[in-house]
C-alpha cells in the first residue's frame, strides 16, 4: 500500500517540508495529496482530514499520522536510512532534530519561511542572534564530527530533511552561518530541493497572515514568484 502525504504551499509550510522531502530523497513511494493555506486560521479545514487540524499528515491504510517529528518516528519503523547507521552520528542527528522541532522560536517568528523571496531582515533580536548562532554551531559541528556533506555524514537523512527549511530561511534572509553554509548549498541544489523550489515559486495565491508575517520581517528585496 502507498502512503499519502499530506501538505500545504510550497512557500510557506516549513512543516511540510521535512517529510515529503524525507520520502523524496529515501525514495519512499507516497501520493503528494495538497491542501493550501487560504485563510489566517485553516484549522475547521483541516480538521476535516487531520486530527490534529494541521499539515502534514501521513496517511497509511486506516493510519492517520500527524506531526513532521510523528511521521519521521513512524518511518523510522519501517524504512531503513531515517537515521544513519553510526550510533556516534545517529545520536547527533536525533538530538538536532529534537532540537529543532521543539525549539528556534524566535527563528520561526523572526524569519517565516518564504521560499520564493529575498528579504534585508530588521535588526536581529537577541533571542534570534542566539538561534542563529546555534543553527551554525549544529552545522559546523555535524560537518566536523562526521566529514558531510550531509549533517550526520555521507548519507542524507532525517537531520537534513528537519533543517531544510532554515536553509531557504539562511538564503531568503542571508543568514551567516560560517562554515555551515557548505551544507546550506549543498541542500539548496539537490534535485528534491530544487523541485519544491520551483512549486513555490509557481505558486499564484497569497495567503494574507504569511504575507504579513513576511513584510513585518523586513524590506523584500526580491520576490520571484509568479
């Protein structure tokens, strides 16, 4: 049986992001179902498919799985490759993973994810010089520790799939992650990156609450969407 995926627009939905890039890069076979953002609040929408009233979903037979962190967990029952195979690196990976599914708050606040444009951010606050500061620790580290090109090694995995979307977030808001931003591109021209790159940016509608958390961000710069 197939899975389905479910997820919202390409620009905006970070969450989205971690799992269908997850199964792409795994070659884990699943039916891409899209379920757009159109309002500020989308919750009574969505609670007509997901318990939980959000995106993304993982659907498996009479399995609804919500939750990026829940879907990955889910996956890692089944499919080998969800973590690396070294103990040293999968503890690294599911620690930052970890990390970032609870945590950079002030990241997700400061920066939402807006694939499609270029943003000069306002002065950074405290608590997002502290995030970012710690996204480049996580990377350098992972680098250093396990050689890359990805986070945790030679091997895409789950930790690369939970950062991808501060790696649009680096690039939209140039970010300085030091010498992390070697993964930064590395992410960034990957075939399944690059794919969701291109929906974004086909993309047509707006969603109004997004489009105010992106110009309270900063001055857009350049915007590449349709």
């Amino acid at each position: 049986m197939t899975y389905t995926l479910i997820t919202a627009n390409r620009n905006y939905s970070s969450w989205s992001l971690r799992p269908w890039l997850l199964m792409k890069a795994l070659g884990i076979p699943f039916v891409d179902r899209f379920e757009p953002f159109t309002k500020p609040d989308n919750f009574a929408d969505f609670r007509k498919f997901s318990p939980t009233g959000q995106v993304p979903l993982l659907i498996d037979g009479e399995r609804a799985v919500p939750d990026s962190m829940g879907i990955t967990l889910y996956l890692a029952d089944r499919h080998a490759g969800i973590w690396p195979a070294d103990p040293e690196a999968r503890i690294f990976a599911m620690g930052a993973v970890c990390e970032m599914h609870g945590g950079f708050g002030h990241l997700r606040n400061d920066c939402t994810m807006n694939v499609g444009v270029r943003v000069t951010p306002k002065p950074m606050s405290e608590g997002l010089h502290r995030n970012v500061n710690r996204v480049r620790e996580i990377f350098e580290e992972g680098l250093a520790r396990f050689g890359g090109p990805w986070l945790a090694g030679a091997e895409f995995s789950a930790v690369d799939a939970f950062y991808a979307p501060v790696a649009f977030r680096i690039r939209t808001y140039g970010l300085d992650v030091g010498k992390g931003q070697a993964w930064v591109e590395h992410v960034l021209a990957q075939p399944d990156m690059l794919e969701w790159e291109a929906q974004a940016l086909a993309e047509t509608w707006r969603e109004e609450s997004h489009e105010a958390e992106l110009a309270a961000a900063g001055v857009i710069t350049a915007d590449f969407r349709r």
